[in-house]
C-alpha cells in the first residue's frame, strides 16, 4: 500500500449523448486522463437525473437512453487536475464538474503495470 498526497477528485457531469470531435465525450476524457498519467478515471451511466436544465434524463419506454446521465470520476494529483483544466474547459459544452481533496492508498503496482 502506497500512500498518495494532495490528490484531487474531479467529478464531472455530462450526458450521453454529449460528442467531442464526433466522438463520446467521456471516451475523449478517458483518453486525456490516460496519456496525462492520471492515477484513475471511471465512467459511470446513470438511470436518472437531471442538470441545469432541470429536464429529467431516463430510459424511455423500451429501456432505451434518452441522454443518460453520465458521470466521468477522475483521481489525479493536484497539478495532473490543474493541469487537465484548460483541456476540460475546450472540450466540455454543458455540464458540471465538481473537484474535492481526496485521500487515497493505492494498492498494487500502480501505472507501470498497465
């Protein structure tokens, strides 16, 4: 177990069908997080919620999306999330992100196994 200092966790909200150069925009989150050597980046689909435009996203009749809430939660050091905000602020239209100070013990190898 490796203990890490001044890490950050970014939380950020978008929707489904949210595109960054006709991609996802999570997926292009993802990628950016990776080649920045972030420690972490998860992506979670949500069943139901809403943003700022207060209109509720939720699977539609057959089960299908309707602009599903999307969630991309991201451990990084303090300078990786200072460093990822010019790039979030380019690619991300609407959406929220919150950032909060984490503690985090990292068990295993880390990134060098990956």
């Amino acid at each position: 177990m490796t203990a890490a200092a001044d890490m950050r966790f970014l939380r950020i909200h978008i929707g489904e069908n949210d595109r960054y150069a006709g991609r996802p925009l999570h997926a292009e989150i993802v990628d950016r997080c990776r080649a920045a050597g972030v420690e972490l980046a998860v992506v979670y689909r949500g069943i139901e919620g809403y943003g700022a435009s207060t209109r509720i996203h939720r699977r539609g009749f057959w089960g299908r999306s309707q602009d599903a809430p999307i969630v991309v939660t991201i451990l990084a050091t303090a300078a990786q999330a200072a460093a990822l905000q010019p790039q979030l602020d380019e690619i991300v239209d609407e959406g929220l992100i919150a950032s909060s100070a984490a503690e985090a013990w990292i068990f295993g190898p880390g990134p060098a196994a990956c």
